[in-house]
RNA sequence: GCGGGCUUAGCUCAGUUGGUAGAGCAACUCAUUUACACUGAGAAGGUCGGGGGUUCAAGUCCCUCAGCCCGCACCA
C-alpha cells in the first residue's frame, strides 16, 4: 500500500495528475476508445464566454453533464462531449473598445474597423486559455481534440453556408422594420436582450383637438398626426375614418386624421390615442394595416429631429419637461398623474432605455412556409419538434413557456451595428445585391457593414462543431446529440434557436431531449451579482475542498429545474466524505486480495440491488438521487457497518471470510461513484493496480 | 392580462408509478487514539402552507384559498 494511504486525501495533490492521466490515455477522444463502446451518444457542452471566468453556473452544468458523459461511457457508449467557446461579440468588443479608450484614449472610429476587429480577435483568443484551464479543473472529460470557436474557420463557413441558404430560400429578407435600438451601445438587439424595469413616471393628458389623449411620453407627440378610436366607441361615432381635423398642436396647427381601429381600448383613458409608428411597435402595426406615414422624431442618439421645431437636438429626458411646459402655456394639458408605474424597455446588456426605430435590418422570416419541409413555417417547425416528441421536454412548465414563445414570436432581427462577430455576406453594388463570401467579380462593391446577432452562430452550434455544412463521419454518427441541459434563462435565446435551425437545415432537430436546470444562487436565494459583491469562485471552492466535493455539492438533493442555494458547508461535508473514502480504501487495501476468495451472498445481492437502483435513477436523469444513495451507502453501509463486521478480534485485522468481498463492494463502489467523483475513485482505483483505468471500466449494471 | 413554479425538521433541500415521512448542516447525550476527529453510537425534532374531495391508502391525484417567486405580453 502506497504510504499517501497514511495522510488524509489531497485533492490539490491528486487532481491535476488525474486529470493528465486522462488525457494522456486519449478515452476523451471516442475515436480512442476501445471496441466495445460502439453506440454514440453525444452532448455540447453550452459554449462559455471566451474571455469569460468560470462561475458556480458553469461549474453546475459541467458536473451534471460530465456525470452522464462518465456514465455512458462506462456503459459501453462511443460518448463525444465537444468543448467549445463563443466570441460573445457585443460584450467582447465592448469591453475592448473600453480598455483602449482608457489607455489610448482613442474610439473605435479612431482605429478603424480593421485594427479594432483585430484587436478584439487577439484579446478574445488570448484570454481563452483562462476559462479551457478552468474547465479541465472541474474533471471535465472533454474532447479537447474537436475543441470549437465561433469564429474559426469552420464556424465561419457554417455561418456564411447557413445565411446563403437561409436567403436562397427567402427566409432572410432585409427589411424597414421596427427594431430595438441601444442608443447606448449604438446597435440593434433582440427582443430576447430586452429587459423590462418596472418604473414610475408621469403620466399625461393633453387636449388634441376635439379628443383628449394620454402619453407618457410628450416627446414623441411631435409627430402625431393620426388619432385612433375604436371602431365602436359611441362617444366618436360622429367622427369617421379618414376624416381630417384641424386643430392646434405643440409647434402650431396640424391637419390630424381619424383612423379607426379595434387596437384602441375604449377602457384606456379618454379611449382616443395619438400614434408614434417609427418608435412603438404596436402604433407601428397600426399605420401597416391603414398604409399611413411613419415619420422618425428620435435620432441614433437619443436626440430629436428638426421636425421638433424648437426642440430639435435636444436629449429626450430634457426635451420632455419643456414640451409640457409649453403645452401648458398653450392651454393644451388636461390633466398629470403623478405616480403612473409601467415598465420600460432597457438593454440587458448596456442598461441604456431602449428607443423602438424604424432601420433597414436582416430579419429571419419565420412564418414563411418551406417547400422542401411541408410547408411549414420556421414556427411550425420549432413547434412540431416538440409536439411530436422528436425533442423531449419532459418538464411540462418549461414545455408551456416554449410554446407560449413560439406563438409571440416575431420575425428574428440578426443584424447587428458593431464590427466584432460573423459580417452580414451581402454585398452591394447600387441598387445590386449579392450573397456570398467573397465579393463578385467588378469594381464598386461594397460589403454590408453590419455582423451577425450571436445567437446566429451560437443557434448552428450543435451541428457546426460536428463539421457541417461538410458531411462528416461525426456528422453522421453524433447527430443529433443526446441532450440539452441549459438554465432556464436561456431557453428562448437559445433552445428554440437551435431547434430552429437544425430543423430547418438538416430536417431534424438538434438533440433528443432538453432538461433545463434552475440557477446557483447564493445561499439566502439571492442570485450572484457583482454589486452585491456575493460571488463565490469555484476555484476557491476547488482549492479549499476538492472538485469531487464541489461536484457533489452541485449535485446532491439539486433536482433538476429548480433554483440551487448554494452552501459551502454542504461542500465541506463531501470533502469529508472524500475523505472516508480514502480511508476505507486505506482499510481494505491493507489485506492482501486473496485469489479467488469466496463472496458474502448477501452483501453481494444488496450491493447489486443498490447499483440496480441507482442505474434506474440516472437513466431517468435524477442524477440527485443517484448521486445520493451512492454515498448513503458508502458512508453508512459499507463504511459503518460493514467494515466494523469484519474486524477481527485483534486490533487491524480483518475475518478472512470477508477480504474478498471488502474487495469487491469498494471497487464496484468506485465505479457508482465515478461519475459524480472522478478524481478520488481513479486515484484509488490505480492503487488497486488495475489493467485499466477506471473511466472506462464496465459500470456494474449492463 | 396570459403562462409557470414553490410552500416538507431550527436552516438548506430530497421524496420516482399513491403504500410506515428522508438527507446534509445546526443543536443534544454518550463513546473513543481508531481504517478515518475530515470519527462512531444514540436520542430529539414534522397535524408535509390552510380547507375540502377521490381512494382500502394522499407529501404525492383533483378542487379551493393564502403567501412567496419567475417567464411572456401590454402599457395611449
């Protein structure tokens, strides 16, 4: 027996060598593994950030599914699990454009597009090395040898490959269109990036000619010439649609015209209402269906126009007090409510408030029916994957939030105004237009300057990092991969995306099942942010604890969906348990193994029992209970009333009729525990001076 | 407005197809230099949010009420 049996476990001592071992006998790599795992079964790993560092959310998702990868592979699966990372373009180039600001005091316009996409592609890959080295700590088993980028060349061709035949196909269209606008980060985000915040602010009734209207918003009244009633509201039946009215409005006279439409709610104040189409989609949606003018008010900026008259130029929070107040001096103002509370569109990413435009942006049409998939739309096919079971989504709440988004989805906006990412593959020539890689043969042409929305590339992953659009051997074999298990958080960015695209490109969804996973949160439930300054590193966690016991930590009693309050004491007790281990392996590893010693039926019969059931459980994904019992049984079983059975009399010995059996529940105990704790079990299972290493031994139930 | 979730021991949470309520931590009593103090044994702690129903049997299924949380939409 090796003299490290003498010391308490050390993680910090073990964990690194494993993980060489590892990835030294290439059982990462499926093309390495030997003959019997021949069924492929495969998973993504969600790609981090590139410059980010890793959290306790990460570290969930990397336990939970290195635990099945580990499972399958030692059930004999071809198991591929594909590491990767994302360029994160509106994040990265922000926080770039930021540090050169800072030390050379330039802008982006200052170095250029040229220079700045260099920049950022050098810090993106120079910090990549961080979040990779992190990863392995956690134990993952991953396929360094298929590890993917966003943007590297294969990615690149998958993207450009998926937008030629997505326009090919007219399901991508470049439109004047309502769009979210960052005034802040100078670009147009998704209405998944649109985060609400609930606020109070004043609330505005003016006299618009015979009506009386209400706004929160004065300074985009400007504008307003169309008053909308609904059809049958009986305090305007004199009025009728299109007819015009003359009356006295913020800068002087307008002609204003009546539309009716069911839109307006009689219920809402006076039941009349001014229209703003270039900056609100639903008055957007008013002036479609009767073909009216839609002017801009609000710049890029955030600043008003010269239609404004006097107020042109200024910033909307300034101009909107003075607006008032001259329509109070005009008479004009009925009425202000003080304390009028109604959420206001923000952007996840730069807080800015978000200022709905009309701009010519790239959309994905997806209620456009496809000849070569039924005829239906991207919708239906997002929908269908679900409802007929090809994707399983075994927790119904999160199936109902699925559908619910897929019913208010709108076409998806995926051009984005930064410089950073995957650019738009459209060139332009006058009035020409050409999709492709390259520009055409002849002078003038100019690429679009806009890049793809991230979630473009990020909704190819699944079959990108599996080489597509070429046709691969890994394409074939690992597609579609097993399963999905992204928070909640992400489910409509990314889930349906993915499904979205992998219907549509190679007529089947992406994975077979998606279980999606609640949040870590602090311990009093609070999430972790960096103003309330709450973090917990899982490094530190790694170093004071162990990855086993951090793995297991995330693990144990978390059941899948539900948010995770995360305890460091709860950590410390599986280092202790670790620890057990340790000794237990001390204990029996201190008996010479007889040859062909005779096994306690019993113990025997229990054992496979327990491994039955713990079988069951990660076959249904209840990794928490698997998880569990394998530890109940370890400590509590094996540890406390096994092993004191069959001490003999003398003080460290042990009954001969017991040795072999010891021998037998603590390797295959090893093996239940593998997947959960890899590096302890490997460690011991090498003292045991075994042919194999452990990661790829048999599990014991087949 | 539409949709979803949660409520179980002091705390954090498990509880699979309905079949005698579980774990970790904390607190309590005792033991002990042991394979292991990163220890062991024991005891204590629960009308499973309230009420009603189905059932031989309900933490689990149905209805209802309450509290907390979340997603989506609207917002003149």
């Amino acid at each position: 027996m090796n003299d490290k049996f003498l010391k308490p476990y050390s993680p910090s001592e073990t964990e690194s060598r494993i993980y060489e071992l590892w990835e030294k006998s290439g059982y990462f790599n499926p093309d390495k593994l030997p003959k019997r795992h021949k069924e492929p079964f495969s998973i993504v790993l969600p790609p981090p950030n590139v410059t980010g560092i890793l959290h306790l959310g990460h570290a969930y998702e990397d336990s939970l599914q290195d635990a099945v990868i580990r499972y399958q592979r030692m059930c004999g699966k071809k198991t591929l699990w594909i590491p990767g990372a994302d360029s994160a373009a509106i994040a990265t180039q922000a926080r770039v454009e930021k540090d050169i600001q800072k030390s050379e005091g330039k802008s982006r316009h200052d170095l250029g597009r040229e220079e700045l996409v260099r920049r950022v592609y050098e810090f993106a890959k120079s910090s990549e090395g961080t979040i990779l080295s992190q990863i392995r700590k956690m134990g993952a088993s991953l396929d360094w040898s298929r590890y993917a980028y966003t943007l590297d060349e294969k990615r690149n061709l998958a993207v450009f490959t998926a937008f030629k035949r997505m326009y090919d196909a007219g399901l991508i269209y470049r439109g004047h269109r309502l769009v979210n606008w960052d005034p802040k980060g100078q670009t147009t985000i998704s209405d998944d990036e649109v985060v609400y915040q609930e606020e109070k602010a004043k609330f505005y009734y003016f006299q618009y000619g015979p009506f009386v209207i209400g706004t929160s918003r004065p300074e985009t009244k400007f504008g307003d010439k169309y008053v909308v009633v609904h059809p049958d509201d009986a305090r305007y039946k004199d009025f009728s649609h299109g007819q015009k009215i003359e009356l006295e409005w913020i800068n002087g006279p307008i002609a204003a015209t009546v539309i009716k439409d069911a839109a307006s709610d009689p219920e809402m104040g006076s039941g009349a209402m001014t229209i703003t189409p270039w900056h609100s989609l639903a008055d957007f949606e008013i002036a479609e269906r009767h073909n009216l003018d839609k002017e801009q008010i609000i710049d890029k900026y955030g600043k008003l126009l010269p239609t404004a008259g006097e107020f042109a130029g200024m910033k909307i929070t300034e101009a909107r007090e003075k607006i008032v107040a001259k329509l109070l001096e005009k008479g004009l103002v009925v009425k202000i409510e003080e304390n009028y509370m109604h959420n206001i569109a923000t952007s996840e990413r730069t807080g800015a408030t978000i200022e709905p435009q009309i701009m010519e942006q790239w959309f994905i049409d997806v209620n456009k029916p496809i000849p070569e998939r039924g005829n239906k739309s991207l919708k239906e096919l997002m929908r269908s994957a679900v409802e007929n079971g090809d994707v399983e989504m075994p927790q119904e709440g999160f199936r109902s939030t699925y559908f619910h988004w897929i019913d208010n989805l709108h076409d998806w906006n995926i051009s984005r105004q930064i410089w950073f990412g995957h650019r738009i593959p459209v060139w332009y020539r006058g009035t020409e237009v050409y999709c492709g890689m390259e520009a055409p043969k002849g002078e003038g042409w100019e690429q679009d300057p806009d890049v793809l929305d991230t979630w473009f590339s990020s909704a190819l992953w699944p079959f990108s990092t599996l080489g597509w659009p070429e046709e691969t051997g890994d394409l074939k074999v690992f597609y579609p991969t097993a399963f999905m298990s992204p928070a909640y958080e992400i489910l409509q960015l990314w889930i349906s995306r993915m499904i979205l695209m992998g219907e549509f490109h190679l007529g089947k969804a992406p994975f077979k099942r998606v279980l999606i996973h609640g949040l870590v949160r602090a311990k009093d439930g609070r999430k972790f942010s960096k103003s309330l300054n709450n973090g917990i590193d899982p490094l530190d966690m790694i170093e004071k604890y162990g990855a086993d016991a951090l793995r297991m930590g995330l693990l144990v009693g978390a059941a899948i969906g539900s948010d995770i309050k995360f305890d460091e004491q709860k950590v410390k007790g599986y280092k202790h348990f670790a620890n057990k281990l340790w000794n237990i392996a001390r204990f029996v590893l201190s008996q010479e193994k007889p040859v062909g010693g005779e096994l306690k039926k019993e113990l025997i019969e229990e054992f496979e029992a327990l491994a039955k059931d713990i079988t069951a459980d990660m076959e249904a994904y209840r990794f928490h209970l698997a998880a569990e019992k394998a530890y109940h049984y370890v400590w509590h079983r094996l540890a406390d009333e096994i092993l004191e059975e069959s001490k003999g009399s003398e003080r460290g010995s042990v009954k001969a009729e017991y040795i072999a059996t010891l021998y037998y529940l603590l390797e295959n105990s090893l093996k239940l525990l593998h997947p959960f704790m890899p590096f302890i079990t490997e460690e011991i299972w090498g003292e045991m001076r075994k042919e194999n290493i452990l990661m790829i031994e048999p599990w014991p139930i087949s």
